[in-house]
C-alpha cells in the first residue's frame, strides 16, 4: 500500500479508538513521539526511585520501613514494564539509559527536589503519585496497546502509593507539634513543583495538539493541573495544612479553584539541569550503571557458556 | 530454659533478619540491573517482615511492654544479638551476594529446623518465611555460579569476596550455651548437625561455580553476645535517629 493509504488506514483506526499494536503499520513521527513519552516516563520510575529510596534506612518505623520497600520496588517495576512497552517500537533499554545518563533524555522534574524530613515521604506519596495518576489514568485508554496495558497495571499501584502518602501526612499532621511542622514544610515545598508536573501551560505546549491527535494525550496540561488542585485542596483541609499559595480560592462561577502563578522560570531552570539535584540524581544512576558492568556483563557471559555446553550435549 | 534465655534467643533470630534487611535496603536504586534492584529491595523486604514477626513475639514473652519498635529503635548495638556477618557492609554487587550466599544457606537449614520448634510461635513463623528463605537461597546461589562462572572479572571478584566473608561463617553453625539449651529445649536445632550441612550444600554451590573453596580457619565471633564489629554502631545511627529524636511521636 502507498504511504499515503497506510496514513489514512491508521488515523481512521486511532479515530475508532481502535489500539495500535506493535506490528502496525504508524508513521515515524508516532513512532518517535511515542519513544520519547514511554522512555522519559520509564526514566521518571527509575529516578524516583532515588529521593524515596534515600530513606528506606531512615524510615521512623518498621512498618513504614515496609511499606516503603514495597513502594519503591513497584516504582522499579513500573521502570520495568515502561521500558519493555518502549523496547516493542524497535529500541533497547541500554540504549535507552545511555540516553539518560548523557542528558539527552529527560525525566519528570520533581526528582531533582530533595526529601529532607520523613514527611516528605508522605508529601512525594500524596501529591507526586497523585499528580501522576491524574497524567496516567488517561494514557490507559491512549492509542498505543502496549503503553496503555502497561499503564493500567501502573495506575492500580499509583493510588496504593496516594493513600499510603496521605495517610503519613494524616499521622503526622495530627500528631506532636514538631511533626505538624514537618509536614507543613513537606506540603510548602512539595506543592508548587507538583502543579509543574502537569507541564507548561497550554498556550506554551507547542506539540499537545499533534499527541492529543494521536490520542497519546488525552487532556491539556491545565485541564488536568485544574482537576489535581480541585481535588487536593480539600484532602489539605482534612489534614489541617496550609497550602502555600495566597491565591488560592474557590471560584463559583467556574466551579473550580483560583491558584496563584506557576513560577515558570524555575520550571524551566529545573528542566534545563539547574534544580537542587539533577545532577546527583544522574550521577547516581550513571554510578550505579557503570558499577554494575561487571555483573551484566558477567551475567551474558554465564548464560553463552550454558548455552555452548548445551549444545554440545545436544550434539554428542 | 528461662524465659530471659527464649527471648534472647528469639533476639538472634530477629536481629539477624533486621539487619541483613536494613543492609539490603541501602542497595535500593543503585543495583546493576532494574530487575536486580527489584529482587535486593523484595528479599530486603522479606527480611523486614521476617523480624517484624519475630520481635513482636519476643516483646510478648519479655512481658515489658516492648514492641517491634521498641526492640529495633531503642536497643544500641550491644543488646543486638545478630551474627556479625550480615552486618558486614555491601561492598559491591559481589561481596552482598557472597554475604547473602552465606546466610541464605544457613538460614534455610535453620528455618527447616525451626518448622518442627516445640514453640509453636516459632514454628509458625518459621513455616510462614520457608518460602522466602528458600527463594532468597535460590536467587544467592545462581549469582555466585553466574559470577563465579562468568567472565574472568566476575570470577576473581566473587572469589575474593567470599574468602573475604568466610571468617565470619563460624558464628553461624558453632553453638554457644544459649544455643545448646535452645536446642535442650526442643525450640532449636542442634546446630553441630546443621554445620555439616551447610558446608556439603555451600561447598557444592561454589564447586559449580568453579571457585576455591576457602579454609575454615579462624573464625570471627562475638555478635550473638552483643560484641559486635565498628559497622553495626553505624547502622543503627542511621537506622534509630527518628525514632529517638521524636520518642514520643507515632508515625
Ligand atoms: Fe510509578
Ligand atoms: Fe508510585
């Protein structure tokens, strides 16, 4: 068939809400588009790990210390089945890090945010989860079948993550004096980094309209930015925390919040490399690559060697 | 047996796992490979709830009010009765398996024991971790024959780490008297019985894996007494200091 027939085949199919499947004919840019979504979202997984795993030694009790092995470890599987949704479009996770490791791929902003009291383990599971299942729960229905299985497997666990969060949050912000503090501070510096998740505003996202086409992005950014804060402001006030925007009112007429401006300089200084730890996050992960070559590589080895002997057998 | 002596020794068996889960925790986003960082956090995991049952049963039986938390936040390293070997640091990738090979060999003897404990606290527990140790025992000894047998590199790697652990084995099979009146009261094994073992289960391992079997030389001991090597103080630094700056908090 000609190019141009496939073209229409496939934008009539993505029009049915009909799944693209790795097999299917799609048109590069797709294809490209869907590689740099997949990869950054996989990478997010795998950074995320690195604030949160940060206090699995310091966790304030043995359940917690629980509870938080459990999250991270889905946050890797989650990396996992990321990565594998991105390896059906024809490329490969070493490929993939590299690309991570020389900057030239990117990873949600929020990780380059220290956690600095245990609190932050709680704001990270209640607002970070929580904004990303706002961005998820959409992408199980996107058009590319593997990404939008592997994307509901992810959001079942995503909101274990959420309530898990807020129920720190909850402890803390009803527990001794020093911890409501600590938890104001966690929900102080957590809060507007979280509304940048949803990315630049809609007037300055230059390649919604093409993904939203594709349906490989179902809601603008501010659309779903709008929906995290209706719904987070009243979880604050159950807690009894403060959230730091003076701006902040509930407007009756649109039936959803005011909020103050995004600093978007910030934002933007974030992404370009400057936030409190881009560069300790990638330098860990390179590290941890770049140690671990050994067993990788050993592991390869191994597994040739298996391979050889068995045939040997098979032949004798 | 007295009841001072059960709880103690339901201290080794707690403390073993909560350290050994503590050391594996700090692996957490900086293994070799995605799927090794989730098998280190699971078996870590593992381990938490291992010493979480544990502890809680030997906050019972003291009768002081004590619970998992208490036991793992508020003792310092002297009242921790853990073998010296699973507080031994993670070194590299190769030095926390050889640690791990060690112990899962030992622990899964020992859990098999503890199924048939007269305690049946005890053999609930052990029959509820059979499954993890197993696993753990499992993912431990095919890293050392992938290492061992591997490249050059990986080879001479592993074998150093585990001649560099091996002194810290002894502890794990020489019984003291707590452990002989453990085993007198049909809690515990005979742990002269569960030697033989694991050196016949962990000598085949290493043989398949190409690598030299160490000499059972001198041999480290003084964890199971409370007198424990510089790493442990460390840990519990890192591990404790919420707890204690908050002692009244809940979390
Ligand atoms: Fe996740
Ligand atoms: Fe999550």
């Amino acid at each position: 068939m000609e190019e141009q027939n496939m073209m229409q085949r496939f934008d009539d199919y993505v029009a049915d809400n009909k799944k693209i499947e790795p097999k299917d004919w799609m048109p590069d840019a797709y294809r490209k588009t869907l590689i740099r979504q997949i990869s950054q979202h996989a990478h997010s997984e795998i950074v995320g790990m690195l604030p949160e795993g940060n206090w699995i030694t310091r966790a304030p009790s043995l359940k917690r210390k629980a509870i938080l092995l459990a999250k991270v470890q889905d946050e890797a599987g989650h990396g996992l089945y990321l990565y594998s949704a991105a390896e059906t479009l024809g490329v490969e996770r070493d490929e993939l890090l590299e690309e991570l490791h020389d900057g030239r791929a990117k990873y949600s902003s929020i990780f380059n945010y220290p956690t600095i009291n245990w609190a932050d383990i709680g704001a990270i599971g209640w607002l970070v989860d929580g904004a990303a299942i706002m961005n998820q729960v959409p992408l199980c229905k996107c058009s590319y079948g593997p990404y939008a299985r592997a994307m509901v497997r992810v959001c079942k666990e995503e909101s274990f993550h959420q309530r898990q969060g807020f129920q720190i949050m909850l402890n803390m912000a009803k527990g001794t004096p020093e911890q409501k503090q600590m938890a104001q501070d966690a929900l102080n510096r957590w809060w507007w980094p979280s509304l940048m998740m949803f990315g630049p505003t809609d007037a300055n996202s230059p390649h919604s309209a093409q993904s939203m086409k594709w349906k490989i992005k179902l809601f603008s950014n501010d659309e779903l930015r709008q929906r995290f804060i209706d719904m987070t402001v009243p979880q604050a006030e159950v807690l009894g925390l403060t959230i730091p925007d003076p701006d902040l009112k509930w407007n009756e007429e649109r039936g959803h919040y005011d909020f103050g401006e995004i600093n978007w300089d910030e934002f933007y200084n974030v992404i370009k490399g400057n936030g409190p730890c881009n560069k300790q996050r990638i330098e860990t992960r390179r590290k941890a690559y770049d140690n671990g070559a050994w067993v990788r590589e050993a592991a390869v080895a191994h597994a040739e060697k298996r391979a050889a002997r068995r045939n040997e057998t098979a032949a004798a | 047996m007295t009841q001072e002596q059960k709880f103690e020794y339901l201290l080794r068996l707690g403390d073993n796992a909560l350290i050994l889960g503590q050391r594996l925790g700090e692996w957490c986003g900086h293994g070799p490979a995605l799927e090794e960082d989730i098998a280190l956090t699971n078996i870590s995991l593992d381990l938490i709830g291992q010493a979480r049952s544990i502890l809680t049963y030997a906050g019972e039986l003291e009768g002081k009010g004590r619970d998992e938390d208490k036991l793992a936040f508020f003792r310092d390293a002297h009242d921790f009765r853990n073998v010296l070997l699973v507080e031994q640091p993670n070194g590299h990738f190769g030095d926390t398996i050889a640690r791990q090979f060690l112990y899962d060999h030992f622990a899964w003897l020992l859990f098999n024991e503890l199924m048939q404990s007269s305690d049946e606290q005890v053999a609930a527990i052990a029959a509820k971790s059979i499954k993890e140790v197993t696993y753990h025992r499992r993912h431990s000894s095919e890293w050392i024959i992938r290492l061992g047998d591997g490249t050059e590199e990986s080879h001479a790697k592993i074998q150093q780490s585990i001649n560099d652990l091996w002194m810290y084995t002894g502890e794990l099979y020489t019984p003291d008297a707590l452990d002989e009146a453990a085993h007198a009261a049909g809690i515990a094994p005979d742990l002269t019985k569960l030697a033989d073992y694991w050196h016949e289960n962990v000598h085949g391992v290493l043989k398949q894996a190409t690598l030299d079997i160490p000499e059972d030389g001198w041999m480290q001991k003084g964890g199971k007494q409370g007198i424990h090597s510089e790493h442990l103080g460390f840990m519990l630094a890192e591990m404790q200091h919420i707890p204690r700056a908050y002692p009244d908090a809940q979390w």
